[in-house]
C-alpha cells in the first residue's frame, strides 16, 4: 500500500479520523465562545483568515495541522494534559526517552509467504 496521492479534498480518511477531526472542532468553537470571542477576532488573535477557522471549527481535514494547533493555544484548548510550557517540557522529555529506547526506523517487511509445512 503506497502513500496517497490524491488531492486533499478527494483524499478517503477512516471514520475515526473525521470524527475525531469534527470533535476537535467543536471543542475549539466552544473555547472560542467561552472567551468570548467572534469568529473574526478568534481568526485575526491567531493570524488566520476567518474562512479558515470555520473550516477548521467545521472539521474539514483540508487545513494543516500547524494552524489547527496554533487556533488551539490562542483559543486555551490544552491538546496534551494541561498546556503549560513546563508539562509539555516534560511531555518533550518523556517521549524523547521514549524515542531512544526504540529503533529509529524500522524496515517493511518483506513477505516469507505462507508456512504450512506442519
């Protein structure tokens, strides 16, 4: 199975990722108006175009991952444990040790075909 090489907007994603992209989301249109905030000042707060974040509230996939993240820190929507800069140094640290303790990349492997020689 190779990388896709669609277009974004043609691009099949699995049902768990839609969801999960529709849930972040909302939870971002909700920390926007617990602020207080109106999709224009939440867009122009972190340097994107209005039509951008409503994509981004609706759970379109199109949009990069960068812009969802940084809507998420001027919003205050904590992805990993409470978003302070010293738990998510920690967060850094332990998945850097997490990281060294496995291999630093692993091979496909190659088919051995079927053993039935019982």
């Amino acid at each position: 199975m190779g990388v896709s090489t669609k277009p974004i907007s043609q691009r099949a994603y699995l049902q768990t990722t839609r969801a999960t992209a529709k849930l972040l989301g909302q939870r971002i249109r909700i920390a926007r108006l617990r602020r207080g905030w109106s999709e224009t000042e939440a867009a122009e707060r972190a340097h994107v175009a209005r039509a951008t974040l409503q994509k981004i509230e609706r759970g379109e996939l199109s949009v990069a991952a960068g812009l969802v993240l940084e809507l998420c820190s001027v919003v205050g929507l904590a992805i990993f444990g409470s978003g302070s800069p010293a738990e998510t140094a920690g967060q850094l640290d332990r998945a850097r040790l997490e990281l060294a303790a496995l291999p630093r990349r692993v091979r496909a492997r190659k088919s051995q075909g079927i053993d039935d020689n019982f």
